[in-house]
C-alpha cells in the first residue's frame, strides 16, 4: 500500500503525518506493507527540510525525524499511490482539481478515517508557535492510528476493485 500525505508547503502537517504514519506501520507490523511519502499542492521547489519546530515535537514524543525534503504533487503522484491524504479541504480540493479521473477515488482527508477529529482538517501551524504543532501531532497520531486499523481491518473499502485483484494477483498490498 503506497500512500502519500499531502499538504500545502509539504514543511509541516504532511512530513509529521508521514513520519507518524510509518512509525505506527512499523509498530503494527506493517512496515513492508506499508509506504508512506510527502508532498505539497504548493511547494515551492526549495527542497527545504521540515519545519523546525515540527522537528521539535517528533523528536520530543520519540519519533525519528528523518531527512524527508519538502516536494511538490506531480501527475505521476496519482498513478503511483493508492491513497492520496490531504491534511485540509483547501487542499484536497487542489487535489481533486490535479488528480485525473481514474484515480479521484483515490483521494481523502487522512482525518476521515478517525472518529471524533475535529471537522476532519489537520490547521496550518506554520503561522503559530510550537503548541500549534503540538496539536498538529495530536491529530496526525490520531489519523495514523485509524488508518492504520481501517487498512488492517477493511482495506478493500478504499481501494477500486481493480487493485485488490491486482495486488491479490502480484502478491502486492
């Protein structure tokens, strides 16, 4: 299962949910089974590092940091994953405007899959102070947990058809 996060700088929400993310794959199990990438809908091509103070926060609950550098979506993004996880509306709406017609189901908010998320949209903190990406974590740990359990239990509620069989086929998830 190949899965990219996607938010608008690609610095901040979609690094830590895909740090989270793969930390939490690697704790259930899941780490071959599971890829996890990054990408903004308006990253400026800088190559910069994640923010920080999202640094920060990772490090300070336990999680590796990583050397991730902030990229921008491009149209083969759609094809190559399997689930594509805006942090926010604004941006998933990008997405939805970018993204080809034969793999728009492919696109979601990464809160849809945790019950209880405040309005399902992980805030910008770029603009705040570390306490804004502290509750950034406290989302993305949340996000991370449901999806994880959503994909082990119900995988094949999220993906076409098409692409169980062919992962059944190639022994691929």
């Amino acid at each position: 299962m190949k899965l990219l996060m996607v938010c608008m700088g690609n610095v901040c929400r979609s690094p830590m949910a895909q740090v989270v993310t793969l930390h939490m794959a690697g704790q259930a199990g899941l780490a071959r089974d599971i890829l996890v990438d990054s990408a903004g809908t308006h990253a400026d091509g800088s190559r910069e590092t994640p923010d920080p103070r999202a640094k920060l926060v990772l490090a300070a609950r336990g999680y590796p940091v990583g050397t991730s550098r902030a990229r921008q979506v491009i149209e083969r993004d759609f094809a190559r994953h399997d689930l594509i996880l805006a942090m926010d509306q604004v941006n998933l709406n990008e997405l939805q405007r970018l993204c080809p017609a034969e793999h728009a189901h492919k696109l979601h908010l990464f809160l849809e899959f945790a019950q209880g998320a405040d309005g399902c949209e992980i805030p910008d903190p770029y603009y705040g102070n570390v306490e804004g990406f502290e509750r950034v974590l406290d989302l993305c740990e949340a996000g991370a947990r449901a999806l994880i359990d959503h994909l082990q239990n119900a995988p094949a509620t999220i993906l076409p058809a098409h692409a169980s069989a062919v992962g059944a086929e190639t022994g691929q998830s």
